[in-house]
C-alpha cells in the first residue's frame, strides 16, 4: 500500500510541477504551449477516466484520471485566471471543456471502426465511454472552473481577511468538493453505490488539496515575489461578464476625456487672451476721446448705470496694453527748464 500511495502522489506532483512550469514561461513562449498541455491533460484525464484505472488505498479508492488530471487541470485554470486575467481563463475553459466532449466522441467513432473490421482485440484496448458519465463530466468541469473564479475573488473580500495560503486552500478545496457533488449527482444518482461514491470521493479530495495546496501557494508567491506578477481584485463575476476588461476601458475612456477637456480649456484660455489682445488693438487703433485741457483719455462704463472715467495717458495705456513707463526728459523740455545750462551738473544761477 506504501508503494501504490507514494506512486500516486509522485505522478500527481510531476504533473502539477508539469502544469505549473509551462505557465511560468508564459512570457518567453506566451500561452499557447501552456493552452495545448491543458488539451493534452483533459484527453489523458477522459481516456483514463472511461477505461477505470482505479488504486485502492485502504478503505479510500482513488481514480487516477480525476485524482491526479482533473486536479491538474484545476490548478492550470487558477494559475492563469490569478495571473493573466479572464479572457485567457476563457479560452482555457474552453480549450478543457471542447477536449472533454471530443475525446469520448473521437473513443466512439473507434469502437465503430474497429467493430466493422472485426478487430476484436484493437477494440478491447478503446475504452467504453459513457454518455451518462461524460455529459456529467463535461457540465461539471465548467462549473467547476467558473466557480474556481467566483470562489477566489469572493474569498479575497477585504472583510474576510484570508492570508494567501488560506484563501488558495479553501478556493481549491471548495472546487473539488463541489465537482464530487455535480459529477458524483450527474453520473451515478440513483444508483446503489452513489452515496457511497459521494461519501468516498469526498475524503479523496481532501486529501488531494492538502496535497496540491502547498504547491499552489509556493508558486503564487513566487510569481509575485519574485516575479513581480501582481495579484488583482477582480469583481466576483469577472470570468462570466468582461467587467474587468470594461472596466479597464472605462478607465482609459475617462483618462482621454479628462484630457480632452484640459485640452479644450487650454485652447479656449488661449482664444481668450487672443481676442482680448485684438481688441485692445483695434481699441487702440480706433479715436480716442482725449480732453482738449489735461489730455486725459475717457474710458466708456463697463456697466450700465456708471460714470465715464478720465484716465491719465499712462494710465489708460499701462490698462489696455500693459506698457510700463520709464521717466525721462526730452531735449526741448530740458533746454526750457534749464536754459543755458541744459546738460551741465551744475544747475544755472540768477543774479
């Protein structure tokens, strides 16, 4: 039994490490390497599943393709949906469920070719896939990945207050135990061994997540440690609605707007000071009403109901184009003042 056990757990291990390791190089190879193993793992996981191959541990049996496979499957979609978003869960969802329903279709159409040509032994080495069994597997696997997601972000609630290990254990804990409720109902309701089945199936896959749990934190933390992938909040129905990529768009909807509407304001700012500044101009360029006495300049009421004002020429000039003035004398006002003297240090005399 010690051999068998410790068979098991190292074949689970190696694949989740198989799992784990693909989407690590995510960024030097992209996805699809790590979409393709998904493929390759659901159609060992259903092939395996429809020929029986069972290990009885103790009073515990443990069917290797959803023991050791299905789990491994789990953990790919929870690492990429926490890291890469829904829209990748989506297309790893899809890429599970397409493969579940086109293995045991593929199963069927060799049986039938096989029995055609009377190859009775080809066709004992061609599992016997279930419809039953399989439709059950198929609707359970994808609410088992969707629900993997809701369950994560729910548990990630600010009020609940999970560390990180807590809250990946109980997310996968929580998916397995409700794929044993769907697949266990979907397949075998009805039947004497089901409550069995149920009562069985659920052990197992609690000892399998304290098993694959471990695992799972110590890559998410090295993801985000080491290398710098964040951890988001999504909303809870982020994997059935694109809340999360409108959200983004929104968000750079509102950045555009809000600079478009500084730009507008700058422009308009810009316009403003043109227009005053031409009509300063033709203000200037226009007649000015000047006192025929003192020279001062009349400005019209800004308002109705006020007075006229009578301006200073500086005055007027220094308001309307902003001119500084600088004091000095002119050479016929110097000789006026000082006479003969206009242009010496020393002031003129009188007798």
């Amino acid at each position: 039994m010690k051999i068998e056990w410790s068979l098991l757990i190292a074949e689970a291990i190696s694949v989740y490490l198989l799992v784990l390791g693909t989407h690590a190089l995510r960024h030097r190879f992209g996805l699809v390497f790590f979409y393709a193993l998904l493929g390759c793992i659901t159609a060992i996981m259903s092939w395996v599943t429809d020929a029986g191959v069972c290990v009885q541990i103790g009073p515990f049996s443990f069917m290797v393709g959803s023991t050791v496979f299905y789990t491994s499957l789990l953990l790919g979609v929870f690492v990429v949906y926490v890291f890469d978003g829904p829209r990748a869960t989506r297309i790893a969802i899809s890429t599970v469920a397409g493969l579940s329903v086109l293995v045991p279709l593929i199963a069927l159409i060799l049986r039938w070719q096989m029995h055609l040509a009377h190859a009775d032994t080809a066709l004992a080495a061609v599992p016997t896939p279930s419809l039953r069994i399989n439709t059950a597997s198929v609707a359970a696997t994808i609410a088992d990945l969707i629900f993997l997601a809701i369950a994560w972000e729910f548990l990630g609630k600010p009020r609940f207050k999970f560390h990180l290990w807590m809250r990946a254990f109980l997310t996968l804990l929580g998916v397995m135990w409700l794929d044993v409720l769907l697949f266990a109902t979907g397949a075998f309701a009805g039947t004497p061994p089901y409550f069995k089945i149920m009562g069985g199936t659920l052990s197992c896959r609690l000892i399998i997540s304290l098993i694959a749990a471990p695992l799972l934190y110590v890559y998410l933390l090295w993801q985000r440690r080491t290398q710098g992938c964040e951890i988001r909040n999504r909303p809870v129905l982020a994997i059935l609605k694109e809340i999360a990529d409108i959200r983004v768009e929104l968000t750079l909807a509102q950045q555009e707007i809000e600079r478009r509407k500084q730009a507008e304001e700058e422009k308009a700012e810009v316009i403003a000071k043109l227009e005053s500044t031409l009509l300063r101009v033709q203000h200037l360029e226009g007649i000015l009403p000047i006192c025929a006495s003192c020279k001062k300049i009349r400005v019209e009421a800004s308002a109705p109901g006020e007075r006229p004002r009578w301006l200073p020429l500086e005055t007027y000039l220094h308001e309307e184009s902003h001119v500084r003035f600088s004091h000095g004398i002119c050479p016929e006002c110097e000789k006026r003042l000082y006479g003969s003297n206009a242009g010496h240090d020393q002031p003129p005399t009188t007798r």
